[in-house]
C-alpha cells in the first residue's frame, strides 16, 4: 500500500477582514501559541495562507513572527502559500490584474520569508479555468481547491485521494483537493482520526503516495491545540507510530508525486459560497455544483453595483495611455485594493459584505478615477452603452465633479460619485421582509417617480410600500440622446388607479458639470380626468460610518438639511420622520439643501414649483444575522410631491435642479 501524506493548512485569508487591533487580538492570543509551539515541535509541517495586508502587518508589528515563518520554511516544516495580494475574486479581474496581484503577493512572501510561493490559494475556492494561464506565468505550479469543485470526486471514488491536473490552452496546473470533512475535531483522539484516514486511503487499493488536504481557521487551530490534539499527534511522529501515514506539505509531496487524476475543473466556488447564490439571503442545498460567483452577483444588486464600478475603472486604467506613470500605477493600486473579495463577502456568513465595507470600495474607486483624471487632460462626457450588462442601455456621466449612471430601469440615477470626495451616494439597499419588516418593489436610486391615488397617501406618508404604484418600476424608452448638449429624453406609459387610465411621463434630463436639471411632463391620455398625487424621489446612501444614523442635531449625523418653506428658513431633523404640507393658499418647499457633514458637500434641490415635502431616515438591519437586528446602514429618503387633477388629454410640467457644491466655509441660504 502507498503511504497517505496527510497536508494541513492555516488559512487565514477568512480572517482578512478584521481591522488591525482584533488581527493584533488574534496574534497574542492565539496564532503567537501555536506559532511557539511549531517552533518547538520540528516534526508538525503547516502551509499557511494569508491575505498581503496580513504579511504586511506582521512584518511591521510582529517582525519575530516573520523570523519564525522564515525559520521553518528553511527547515522544510513550513511552507507559505501564495495568491492574490488583496485577496481578490479572480474570476472577476482582468487578466493584467490578476497577474499583478498574484506578482505582488509573490515578492511579498519572498521578501518577508526568502522563498517565492509555488502554491497558492483562493478566497472561498472561487475559481474559473482561466486561472490556469494566470497561474503559469506567475510560476504558480499548483493550487488547493475545495473537493466539490471536482467533479465526481468523493470519498469512496479511488481518485480521491490523488492529486489532480486540469489544463487549458496547452497549460497545466496541480490541483490538491481539500477534504476539510475529514478534518479532526477538538477532543477527539489524534491516533483514531489518522486511522480512519489511514483506511479510507487503504479502500483505494493504490500503491503510489496518496494525499488527503484540509484547511483549518486560525481558531479552529487554536481550538486543537488548547485541547491536546497537536502535542498526541507530535508523539504518534516523534515515536514513529505511524505506519502507513506520514505529515508532509503539499510542495514536497508534488515532488515526489507520479500521478495525477486528469480532470476539467468548470467554474465553480466552495459549497458554503454557492448555498448564497440561487436566491437572495436564502440558503439553498440543492444542485450546488455549477454555481459561480456570477450567480451570486446576480443575487445581490448591491455587490453586483460594486463589480460593474470595478470593471469600469479597470477598463478607464487599461485605456490610458500616455498618461503620468506614478498617477497611473498609483490609480492601479486602489482599484486592486477595492477588488478585494472582503468588499463582496462576509467570510464568516458567506452572505454580501456590510454596507461599509462595500462604499469603502466606492471612495477607493473614486480616488483611483481621480487619480487618472489628473494623470491627462480630462474632458467631460456623456457615453450610452450596457454599463452594467443587462441588456439596456446605461447612460455615463463623467463630469468634472461627479461619475453616474443613469439607468432605463425606473430612468433613475443608480450611481452617483462625487470624485473628490465621498462614497456612491445611490447605493442604497431595498428594504426586505425578513430583516426590515417591510418590502421595496423598487430599486432606491435618485429622481425615482410615483404616481398613485390620494387613497394611498398616508402609506406613502409613513414610507409603507405602495401598491398600485406607477413609474418606480417602469422600463423607460428612450427618445432623444444627445451626448454633445448632455441632453437625454426619456419617456413610460402606464396603467394609473384601478380604472387602468393610460398616463404618459416623459423624463428629461440636461446633464451639467454642477448636476442635474430634470424636466417632468405628466400627461393623462384617456378620456377620463385623473387625480391623485405626483412625487419624485431621491435617496442619499450613509457613506460615512463614523456618524450617527440619523440625528435631530445637525452636525451629528452625516446629513443636515435646511429648507425654505412657505419664504422662511427652517433646520429639518434627519432622525425623525417630517412632514411638509403643500397649499395652493401658502405655498411650500421652495428650495431643499442637504449637506453632507463630514465631506462638506452641498446637495441643493430647487422645483419650480413649491412642493410638498417629506424627509425621513431609513435604516436598514444587518443582512449577515436575521435575529440580532444590528443596523447596517441607512438611507436619507427625500420625496417632493404635488397634488394633480389633470383633465382629459392635458399635461402637467414640473422641473427640479439638483446643484452639486463643494463647500470650502460655512454657507447656507
């Protein structure tokens, strides 16, 4: 029989998320035991796995740490993995980029260890066979993938403890699977659980080496040290009391390796990953093969807003040509550093990442678009083509102070960044059932249109969904695009109140360096009159999350608002819902300012015609944890509203200025 070389491996990429002082945390109080006690036990091999922000800390903070990983690497009891510096999900990066990242992570362990990685790994084993070409001109020989990426691999199957080779193009790459069903658990027995893998690697009936990977999380390692496991398993080695077994790394046993299991491995991604991906914040066990990480992109807007940024800006770098070098690689860095899979995933949960760390994504794509805009001459523009890939036409807005989309898709704006400062203030989640007891059937971006029936004003008053709702969901045509006077027409017809009376509502937008102008034509198309109320919707996403969530003070939240009501000046509080009421007697809101306090930045709204007015905070609960109503973000919901009694085949105008002011002193009205 061959000997089963049994391979573990200390990731700690699912880890990557943590901030400094809990990484610090972990250190002391587990990864500096079991890092003394490697150092003591020569005979226990480990490959470990980090993030490059993780080596980076540890050479800066922890430089006797690095010492120890370099120590037992040139003993051969060590090895440390490669992959991306980042941590990114490959599959989504341009192939310039995924070698740059690989690259880079490559010096870094070289530098901090003395030994360039000839394995690697991937977040959550998000994988596409692309990955075989990248990894060959980075010298990457060989990769750990989770088992059920392979297909038909299982326990009972005689290549399941074999090592794989899968090729594309001319190119091969090893495969060591990772089985961490087989992995030990605290309190149990070190000599029982090398049996039993000594026996289900014997049931193969195999006479070349075999190997069987697992790989463990930092407390889990820490969990089997505290409970005796590794100091049993020391003595099984040092007493030499394994027979048919052997502790090894996965470069020496490739070494020796003389057969490979041939496979095609599709695009896949690990089983806890791919549970996520078929239907939004539900887990699903069925056919999870063949999941990729597309699905789960296609499951969750809000990541999905997040990978069309990214593939944007990496196709504004790859495009600039002739550019300043610095600004240019520098722009490269911070879209590598928003490419990070802990900007898409919650590694704990494999739910979407928190509100937070998806707009800190938004500001590092914002300083990298900033920095190619200063590396040439930049000249506003306005493109239509599919931004995002769904079959429609988006409409691109690069202006000097801001990037945004619009969409057909309600004929709103999906994204707004402001370029030198702040996050996308249109990435706002949809409130959903089970986590904020109540239901969006719409996308919440900026100028979203509602017409409904007076019946229903006082849902639309204490913000209830809206049932006989028209225009938010709408697919709007388009009728007239004009790029050089950054003009856009757009126009949807609808079935209004329960009569089904066609209406008509033609969109205009005139694109300006400082914002907006948007130009409504309501018009009642039937033979019949129609009453009800018009209102325009904008939503302002929380991207500063040191601030409080809504706040009646002014300068404690991240929004103030100031109005001029009826010719007089008035503070709104932003934590409470507030109500402004439009009469044809003593007017209304005439002009609307929201600032953004910690980026000092106006938002200056003006109809032209006073309004009604309604303003409230919407929190949303944490999507990761269903029961511990934890916030994780909030939007700021402003709505402008007007009464309509529009006779047969007439039409009502109304417009609204939206000014973009970046404010250096202490303004208001």
């Amino acid at each position: 029989m061959g000997i089963l070389n049994i391979c573990m491996e200390l990731s700690f990429k699912d880890d990557g998320a943590l901030s400094d002082s809990e990484w610090e945390n972990n250190y002391q109080i587990m990864l500096k035991k079991f890092l003394t006690f490697l150092y003591s036990h020569p005979k226990i091999p480990f490959a470990f796995s980090f993030t490059g922000l993780q080596l980076e800390f540890l050479q800066s903070v922890h430089p006797e740490a690095i010492e120890i990983f370099s120590e037992i690497t040139s003993r051969k009891q060590g090895e440390v993995l490669g992959g991306g510096f980042y941590t990114p999900v490959f599959p989504l990066l341009f192939p310039v980029d995924r070698s740059g990242q690989i690259e880079k992570m490559n010096a870094a362990v070289r530098m901090g260890v003395g030994k360039k990685p000839r394995g690697m790994t991937l977040l959550k084993s998000i994988w596409e066979p692309a990955l075989i070409i990248t990894c060959q001109s980075c010298g990457i020989e060989y990769i750990l993938l989770d088992a059920s990426l392979i297909p038909g691999i299982t326990p009972s199957e005689k290549n399941s403890f074999l090592p794989f080779i899968t090729s594309m193009q001319g190119k091969t790459l090893k495969v060591i699977p990772i089985q961490n069903e087989l992995k030990p658990q605290p309190g149990k027995s070190a000599s029982l659980w090398i049996e039993n893998l000594e026996k289900k690697s014997q049931a193969q009936n195999s006479t070349l080496p075999t190997i069987v990977s697992m790989s463990f999380s930092l407390k889990e390692i820490s969990a089997l040290l505290n409970s005796g496991f590794f100091e049993e398993l020391n003595s099984l080695v040092t007493e030499k009391k394994l027979e048919s077994s052997q502790l090894n790394l996965p470069q020496l046993y490739l070494k020796s390796a003389r057969e490979y299991s041939s496979a095609y491995i599709p695009s896949g991604m690990s089983e806890n990953l791919s549970r996520w991906a078929k239907k939004r914040y539900v887990s699903s066990n069925s056919n999870l093969f063949g999941r990729t990480f597309y699905d789960y992109l296609n499951a969750y807007p809000m990541v999905k807003q997040l990978y069309d940024r990214i593939m944007y800006m990496s196709m504004l770098i790859s495009q600039t040509h002739g550019a300043d070098k610095i600004r240019k690689r520098a722009a490269q860095e911070k879209l590598w550093e928003a490419e990070s899979g802990f900007n898409f995933i919650c590694c704990t949960t494999c739910l979407p990442a928190p509100a937070q760390k998806i707009q800190h994504a938004f500001r590092l794509l914002n300083e990298a678009e900033k920095l190619v805009r200063e590396s040439k001459e930049f000249r506003e523009s306005v493109t239509s083509y599919d931004y995002n890939a769904d079959g429609l036409n988006e409409y691109v807005c690069q202006m000097e102070k801001y990037h945004a989309i619009i969409t057909p898709r309600g004929g709103q704006i999906a994204e707004l960044d402001l370029v030198n400062s702040g996050s996308n203030y249109a990435a706002n989640y949809s409130r959903i059932k089970q986590f904020d007891s109540a239901d969006d059937s719409y996308n919440r971006g900026i100028f979203v249109e509602h017409l409904f029936e007076n019946k229903d004003f006082d849902d639309f008053l204490y913000f209830k969904p809206i049932k006989n709702d028209c225009f938010c969901n709408s697919i709007f045509s388009e009728v007239k695009f004009d790029g050089k006077r950054r003009e856009l027409q757009l126009e949807s017809k609808a079935l209004y109140s329960s009569l089904k009376v066609p209406v008509k509502l033609c969109k205009n937008y005139i694109i300006t360096s400082n914002g907006f102008i948007v130009q409504y034509i309501l018009k009642n198309e039937s033979p019949f009159p129609v009453k009800g109320v018009f209102a325009v919707e904008m939503n302002f996403a929380k991207t500063d999350f040191s601030c409080k969530t809504g706040s009646s003070k002014q300068k404690e939240g991240q929004y103030g608002a100031e109005m001029i009501f009826r010719g007089s000046k008035q503070n709104i509080p932003t934590g409470t819902p507030f109500h402004a009421k439009n009469s044809a007697e003593h007017g209304g809101l005439s002009l609307l300012q929201i600032t953004d306090n910690p980026e000092k930045t106006l938002l200056l709204f003006e109809p032209n015609e006073e309004s009604g007015f309604l303003l409230n905070t919407i929190n949303f609960n944490d999507r990761t944890n269903p029961e511990s109503k934890v916030l994780d973000s909030s939007t700021l919901s402003v709505q402008f509203y007007w009464e309509i009694d529009m006779a047969p085949a007439r039409a009502m105008e109304k417009t609204i200025n939206l000014s973009i002011i970046s404010q250096k002193k202490k303004s208001g009205f």
